[in-house]
C-alpha cells in the first residue's frame, strides 16, 4: 500500500494539456543543489575535529547515480571551484577532485550501466573515502596520523549519509519534473 504522499506526487507529475516542465528548472535545480550542499561549510557548527560529510559532493554523486547523463563531464570544474571558495579547501583540489570523480563516475556508468543502489552505495563509500583521504593531503592533514585519525567519524558520517543525500536528490529530481503551465 502505498503512503499517503504517493499518489498526488504521481498526479503532479502526470502529462496534461498545455503542461510541461520547465527546462530552466530542470536544468538548474541539480546545479543550485550541489552549490547549496557546498555552502554547508558556512553553517554555524562548532566542532574540534572534522564531523559534517562534504554534501555538496554527496549530492553530486547522488545526482550522477540517479541521472548519469545530466551533468556534463566537464560539471566537476565549476562545481569544484565553488566548493573551493566555501570549503577551505586549498584553492584548485575541489576542482581537481571533483573533476576527477565525475570523469570517473561517468566511465563506470558507460562501462556498467546497470547497478543496484547496494552497488551505488559502494562505489560512491570508496569515491567519498578517497575524497576526503586526498583532500585531507591537499590540506596538509597527511603528515599527521593522529589527523587522520580525528577524520573516522565524518567518513562514517559521510558513508552513512549517502542513502539520505540520494533520496533527497530523488525528490528533488522529482520537483524538477512536475509539469508547469506553457506559455505562448
């Protein structure tokens, strides 16, 4: 049976007369997504060690899981700039990073296009470990073991928050689509 939110969403999202959706929704709404998780960092969060997961990234990598053909392969450098300005990141390691993942994710997703979200999971647990790891260098962090150390518990968080970051691009995804009245 399914839940009482189930059916209007369906009914929203169903064709009708002179609707459509929007293309500049449908095309900015996964942009503006990524670049609201990168501006995580700004929230007002007091912690000693490094705690929250980097959501911008997850988000992207829920994005390209969920829709692989709708950022370009090119996506990772402006998305990895803007998470440069707002991480505190070395500047050029989002842009490297990101870059580096969305090439990668997009030459699995042509190498095997049929996965499971159990395989998604994974493959985006050892993107986000590897991630975190080589910004951690970037930013000086490899030098010290006891640093990266302190780092375990936002890979776990990172790890765990995956699935939540994908349900939420699904409903995003979702948002996108619902038909809107054309004009003209």
């Amino acid at each position: 049976m399914p839940g009482p939110f189930a059916e209007p969403l369906q009914d929203l999202t169903r064709p009708r007369i002179n609707r459509a959706p929007s293309s500049l929704l449908a095309l900015a709404l996964p942009w503006l997504l990524v670049m609201l998780g990168s501006l995580s960092p700004t929230w007002p969060i007091i912690a000693s060690a490094p705690v929250l997961p980097p959501l911008g990234f997850l988000f992207l990598l829920a994005w390209l899981h969920l829709r692989p053909g709708l950022f370009p392969v090119w996506a990772g450098l402006p998305l990895g700039l803007f998470d440069d300005l707002f991480s505190g990141q070395p500047m050029g390691s989002g842009v490297l990073l990101w870059s580096v993942a969305t090439i990668g994710m997009d030459y699995l997703e042509n190498r095997f296009p049929w996965r499971g979200f159990i395989t998604n999971w994974l493959v985006a647990s050892a993107v986000i470990v590897g991630y975190l790891v080589i910004a951690a260098q970037f930013a000086g962090a490899a030098s010290n073991v006891m640093l990266l150390i302190a780092m375990l518990p936002q890979l776990a968080m990172a790890v765990m928050a995956y699935p939540i970051a994908a349900q939420l691009v699904g409903l995003v995804d979702r948002l996108r689509l619902i038909p809107v009245r054309e004009v003209g």
